[in-house]
C-alpha cells in the first residue's frame, strides 16, 4: 500500500465558481505531482456509492445531490506524507473554521459546499483513486 499518495476532487462549489486553475495551483505550489486528472460529473448513483461511508450521517442525502449538482475534478496527488499534508493544506471540513490561507478558508462557504475533498488514510486513497482512474490513466 503506498503511504506518498492522496486522491482530491475539485467539488461543483469550487467548480462552479471558477477556482479550478487557482486550487490547482495552490496544489501543485505545495509540492504535490499529479498523477491522474479527469473533468467528469458524479450521478446521484455514483456520489452515493463514492460517499457509502457517509450514508448513515444525517447530511448523507444533501452531500449526495451536492456532489452530484455539477460537474467536478478528480484527481491523484503524489508526494512525501501525502495524506497528511493534504489535509493541512485544504484545511478544517467547515471552512468557517479553516486556517488562514488553506484552500477551503479561501474558495469554500459552507460545510457542505466545502470546495475540495482529501482522502482520510492511505486506503480510503487507494479505494478512491480506482474509483475514479483505471491504471492506464495514471502516470
Ligand atoms: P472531510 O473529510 O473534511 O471532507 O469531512 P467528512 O468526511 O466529515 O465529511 C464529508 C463531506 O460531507 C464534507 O467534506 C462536506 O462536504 C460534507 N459535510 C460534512 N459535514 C456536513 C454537515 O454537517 N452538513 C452537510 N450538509 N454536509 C456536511
Ligand atoms: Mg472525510
């Protein structure tokens, strides 16, 4: 199991409101190499199976028809500690409560629409990386 990768999704929010080129950028500063990209949109089918994790939390219904609104990126980073500097660089899940100058303090406005996503372990990114990228879309 590798320990250096993470998976993200630039969310519809961030999408929609223009900030992919700006995340992307903030990403790849922060020393990340991009392994895999893809421009899709989730359906109601595969956000609920992406986020099957959630289904028993009383904002599953909402996160479902969110992630599903509009189109996202998807993506898989790689470097040194990955999982972990991530999840510092996007910031806290409320972006209310983010620090100063992570991605979801400058491009997030609600819990909810929270911008980007970061895997939480190395298998959660291993999962969700084959989720999204067969091996031949990674590089
Ligand atoms: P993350 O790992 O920081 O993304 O947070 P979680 O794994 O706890 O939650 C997954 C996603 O569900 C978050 O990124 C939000 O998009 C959404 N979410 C979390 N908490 C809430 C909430 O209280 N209400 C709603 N509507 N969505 C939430
Ligand atoms: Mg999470």
């Amino acid at each position: 199991m590798s320990t250096n990768r993470t998976f993200t999704m630039i969310k519809p929010d961030a999408v929609a409101n223009g900030h992919i080129g700006a995340i992307i950028n903030d990403i790849t500063t922060a020393g990340f190499k991009i392994i895999a990209l893809k421009y899709t949109k989730l359906t109601a089918e595969t956000a609920g199976q992406f986020y099957a994790v959630h289904k028993e939390r009383p904002f599953y219904a909402d996160l479902v028809s969110f992630m599903s609104s509009g189109p996202i990126v998807a993506a898989i980073l790689e470097k040194d500690n990955a999982i972990e500097d991530f999840r510092k660089l996007i910031g806290a899940t409320n972006p209310a409560e983010a620090a100063e100058g992570t991605i979801r303090q400058k491009y997030a406005k609600s819990i909810d629409a929270n911008a980007v996503h970061g895997s939480d372990s190395d298998e959660n990114a291993q999962i969700e990386g084959d989720f999204f990228f067969t091996a031949a879309e990674r590089f």
